[in-house]
C-alpha cells in the first residue's frame, strides 16, 4: 500500500459513503482512478465490507455485555468459535491470551434476553464456563486502528 492508498482507506473509514468525486478531491485523484484503487483494494482483501454503523438502543438492544468463554481443555478452538458465530446475539468475538479464551460482544433488549443467552453460549460444545462483565455506559466504540503511515498526530514536533 502506498500514501495514496491509505488516504483512500483512511477516508473511507471515517465515511464509506464518500462519493468516488469526493474521494478523488481528498486524495488528488479522478473519480475512476479512485474507483480502480478502491476496487484492487478490495481485491487484495484490505477493504472487506462496508457497513452503517447504528445506535443498538434505538434498535431496541439496549443491554451490551462482555462474556468471556473458556473452553474444555480437549476442545478445538475454531470448533467453539463455530458454535459461538452461530449465536446471533453475539456481535464480535475474539479469541485471547489470558484465562479465558474467547471474549465475546453481546447486544440484547433487556437483562432477561442476556440471561437467556448467556445460558446458550454457556451449553455450546466446548465451552465450560463463562464469566460477563454487563455494560453500565458506552462512552465510544467502533473506532478504527490508526493506519500505518497515516499519521496521528503524535509524531508532531514538540514546541
């Protein structure tokens, strides 16, 4: 990847509804020599997917929580992660140095529905236990990694 195509990256991820005009005006480009850039990062797998990003309690999930899982000693770890992506109130899941070896997301309308789920992540093949943390207040999330070569601010000269 070049300035260019972290520009591009970095742009998209602070709005993935740019028009490709818009786009070409941030980083000095035309609109189709932004679209062919776009399109072969893509292709590379370094931009994924697009998504609207929303506010889970106006959708009615207004309880967030953070469920550890530890899984038996003799099961497989991307069979756990299997079972737990097939839980649909399971938003982000990542597998962990530490006790635990998985940290799972967990969005529900109310303490009752996150009972209920926790008690399905608890009877997944493999996992003996788990161990939640309920979310008291958001204060942010979702913000993306600061891109190498991107710059954040922090390397600027001390005055």
């Amino acid at each position: 990847m070049d300035d260019t195509d972290t520009r591009l990256v970095a742009a998209l991820l602070a709005d993935g509804r740019l028009s490709w005009a818009e786009l070409g005006r941030t980083v000095g480009l035309s609109g189709p020599s932004v679209q062919e850039r776009v399109k072969r990062l893509e292709e590379r797998g370094v931009i994924t997917g697009y998504r609207a990003t929303v506010d889970a309690a106006a959708l009615g999930l207004g309880v967030s929580a953070l469920v550890d899982l530890f899984q038996h000693e003799d099961a497989e770890s991307d069979a756990v992660a299997d079972a737990v992506a097939a839980v649909p109130e399971v938003e982000d899941c990542w597998f962990v140095a530490g006790d635990e070896n998985f940290v799972v997301k967990v969005r529900a309308p109310d303490v009752q529905a996150l009972e209920s789920t926790i008690a399905k992540l608890r009877r997944l093949r493999g996992v003996s236990r788990t161990r939640t943390t309920v979310v008291l207040s958001t204060r942010w999330e979702g913000r993306a990694a600061p891109l190498p070569g991107a710059g954040s601010g922090d390397d600027a000269p001390a005055t």
